[in-house]
C-alpha cells in the first residue's frame, strides 16, 4: 500500500443504519486488514511527527481502536472521551449536536494540563459537533490543540466549518 486512497476499499456502506437514510461508514474490514490496519496508523500519525505531541484524546468507541495505536506511534499518552456515566472519576462534560441526535461528552477532570500538546483522533468526521465537542473540552484545560487525525471525512457535511481555522485537520479518505 502506498497511499491512503487504496484504504477505500476497505470501507463497507451500510444504508439505513443505524437509522433510516445514514449511510453508516462500517470500518471493520480495514480492521480486519493487517496491512490497511498497519498503514491507517502509520498515515494518521504522520503529519503529527515532529509535533511534539504528549496526549492522544480519543472518542468512544470507534476512536479507541485508532486513538490509541496512534498515541503509540507517537509516542504519546492516551486520554479517553466518553459519553455521560462510563466514567470513574470526576468529569466535565460538554452537550453537542450529532448527525443522528444529541449527546453528552465527559473527560476526567485531571486528564490534560495547559503544558499538554494534543491531537483528537476519530474514525469519521460527519457535522463535526463531536470534532468540535472534544475541542471545546481540550481548550478548557488550556492544552494545546495541534490537530484532528480521523479516516473518514463526510465532505459534502462540511464538518470543517466547526472547528477552528488554526487546527490541522487531517483526514486519509474524503467522501
Ligand atoms: P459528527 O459529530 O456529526 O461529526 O459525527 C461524528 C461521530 O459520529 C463519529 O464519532 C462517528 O463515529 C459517528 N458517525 C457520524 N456519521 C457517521 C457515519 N455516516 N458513519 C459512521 N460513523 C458516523
């Protein structure tokens, strides 16, 4: 694999899930895919090299899977962010607007410090409400938001439009 363009065909269409007329962008094939798995973290990490980044805020679930081979690759912490409960320790959470409802996120309240150099990192990128929710939260330890890693970009969504022109938002596929 030489470029992030050939991931596309690991990318399964499933209409009308989880709801009527979404069509929900399965990445379980790329998973199941040593190579397309290998090369998806190896490309989301990239540009974030030499960035000096000490955090990796990951968003349930499907987040997880990709936020935290990326903090490996760059040798960064993990920070996870979670909907409202799952939790353990004490939290501040912030309410956003999905492509499908309306949600609540919660982050541990010792998670970050200002001295922290970040980068979110997702599977898809639709409105951008849960892009610009995870934001919202890293600024409000007065971290240092460096940038955004998803797969999946939802173009014609214009999720970009969110978040704050001064992030690097770097996306592998573009829809
Ligand atoms: P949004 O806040 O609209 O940018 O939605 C992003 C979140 O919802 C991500 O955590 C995605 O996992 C999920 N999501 C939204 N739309 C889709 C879609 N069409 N296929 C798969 N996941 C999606």
């Amino acid at each position: 694999m030489t470029s992030p363009e050939q991931l596309r065909s690991f990318i399964r269409d499933v209409p009308d899930f989880p709801k009527p007329g979404i069509v929900f962008k399965d990445i379980t094939p790329l998973l199941h895919s040593p190579m397309a798995l290998d090369k998806t973290m190896e490309w989301l990490a990239e540009p974030f090299r030499d960035e000096g980044i000490t955090n990796v805020v990951a968003i349930e679930s499907r987040g997880f899977i990709f936020g935290s081979c990326v903090a490996r690759a760059l040798n960064a912490g993990f920070v996870p962010i979670r909907k409202p409960g799952k939790l353990p320790w004490n939290c501040r959470r912030h309410e956003y607007v999905l492509e499908y409802g309306k949600d609540i996120l919660e982050i541990h309240d010792d998670a970050l410090t200002p001295d922290d150099r970040v980068i979110v990192v997702d599977d898809v990128l639709a409105t951008g409400g849960t892009a610009a929710a995870a934001a919202s939260l890293v600024h409000g330890f007065g971290a240092k938001l460096i940038g955004l890693a998803m797969v999946i970009e939802l173009s014609f969504l214009e999720g970009r439009r969110k978040l704050d022109a001064n992030t690097k938002i770097h996306t592998l596929l573009q829809y």
